[in-house]
C-alpha cells in the first residue's frame, strides 16, 4: 500500500461522501483537489497529502493521515485524516417576518407595501417617487 490508493476510494472509506460513486461524481466534476490541482477518481493518495473536498457548496480541507480502502465505522474514519477545515461563519440574524391570519386572503396593494417597508426593500412608493418618497413633479403636472 505505499503507493497509494485511490482518492475516489479514500474520500469514501473517510466518510467524506455517502457513496463511492458520489465521490467519484464529485472527482470528475472537480470539486476535489490533491495538493491544490484537480484530479482524476483513480488519482492514488498518499499520508501527508492534503485534500480538499467541495460539499454542498463549501470547502472542506483535510491531511491524509493513514491509507483506507475499505469503509469502517466512524471511529476508524476519523483516524484517516486531520481535518483543518476552518469553522463556518456565523450565520446572520433572519429578519422577523410578518405572518398573515389564515383565510384573510390576498394582501392588496397597500398590505404589500407596508410589508416591503417593514422588510426594508424599498420606500414602497411609486415608480415617480424621489429617494425620500415624496412623489415631486408626474407628466402634465405644472408647478
């Protein structure tokens, strides 16, 4: 086993992805990288390598410590490698949003409006209305 084994086999047998054919999906669509270039699903790994996976549409970066070929439990999967993945960031406060009473119907006109006020995605005026929503001159209007 001092040549390697096979990427596509190490990032399963790791437990990086659910099936080995999704890991070898994953190799040729590259989002897996061995030591920063792009690689094959037969690309062999080797202790020291580092490797980054794209999952769900973030980046995990793990050092191959020992070779796997074969899927085990959690507990062996995790002495395959050092992750060096740094923490997500912090997710972002969810506005509150308002909830409408069940069978009031259909916000009219003005309801949406105060909702997009209330969420902050415009003045809620009209197509004429100046940045501090004061409607100014229209077409045939004189002062």
């Amino acid at each position: 086993m001092s040549e390697g084994v096979r990427i596509d086999s190490w990032l399963w047998a790791a437990r990086v992805y659910k099936t080995r054919s999704l890991a070898t999906a994953a190799c040729r669509a590259g989002h897996v990288k061995l030591n920063g270039d792009r690689v094959k699903a037969a690309q062999p790994v080797r202790p020291g390598d580092e490797v980054r996976a794209r999952i769900s549409g973030f980046d995990r970066i793990l050092t191959v410590q020992k070779l796997g070929a074969k899927r085990g439990s959690a507990a062996v999967a995790a002495e395959l490698f050092a992750d060096l993945t740094p923490p997500p960031p912090p997710r972002e406060e969810v506005a509150f949003v308002p909830v409408r009473d069940r069978g009031t119907g259909r916000p009219t006109k003005r309801d949406r409006r105060e909702l997009e006020r209330l969420r902050g995605l415009g003045t809620g005026g009209g197509p004429h209305d100046n940045e501090d929503g004061d409607p100014g001159l229209r077409h045939g209007q004189y002062p």
